[in-house]
C-alpha cells in the first residue's frame, strides 16, 4: 500500500486531510477548511513544500512530546504532526512526509 491523502468531513462540516503512510498511521493532519477545494489546495501545498527542510517547524508540547508543523512559504501552517515520545521519533516522522507527500494518492472519503 502506498502512502495516500485522505479527504474527510469533521462534524461540524469542515474539510480536513490527513497524511498516511503505507502502513496505514496518520503522520499529517491539516487544519480545518470550509471549502474541499481550499483542502485540495491545502493538499498541493503539501506536497510543494514537504521536500524542503526549511518548511518543517520542529516544536516541543506543554506535555513534553515532541511534534512538528509544516508550513508554506508565507509561513502559514498547512499541517501538524502526531505527538512523538523523543526527537528522533519526530525526525523519522518528518523524514516519512517528506519520503511520502510528494506522489501521495488523494482519496476522498466525502464521496458518498
């Protein structure tokens, strides 16, 4: 199985996407998005920018995990890590999206 972009709908009827790698475990999950089409696009960026090492912002919790967000160029966030144990987990997580994102499936789970 290959790493994919899954498209759902929250509750309160907002898109979001998740990344997954091909052993199935969300390793990016997106914002809330009124519109699929800005989740689409929120996609694409993604995409553009999960190859460079720049875009991904190494964080620490409140808690104490370890966890990153992606942005885009303009510095916004266009997705944000699971919560990890250690550092080198993280790492390995943000080396799984940059290894993954980039030729992701999109599967859109709000079609009926």
């Amino acid at each position: 199985m290959m790493a994919k972009f899954e498209i759902t709908q929250r509750k309160n009827g907002e898109f979001q996407f998740n990344l997954k790698a091909s052993n199935g475990e969300i390793i990016l999950t997106s914002e809330g998005y009124t519109a699929k089409e800005s989740c689409k696009n929120g996609i694409e960026s993604v995409k553009k920018n999960s190859t460079n090492d720049d875009r991904f912002e190494r964080k620490l919790s409140s808690n104490g995990k370890f966890f990153f967000n992606l942005k885009a160029i303009n510095g916004q966030v266009i997705g944000t890590s699971e919560m990890y144990e250690s550092e080198s987990n993280r790492e390995n997580g943000i080396a799984s999206v940059k290894k993954n994102a980039p030729a992701a499936e999109v599967v859109d789970k709000t079609l009926k």
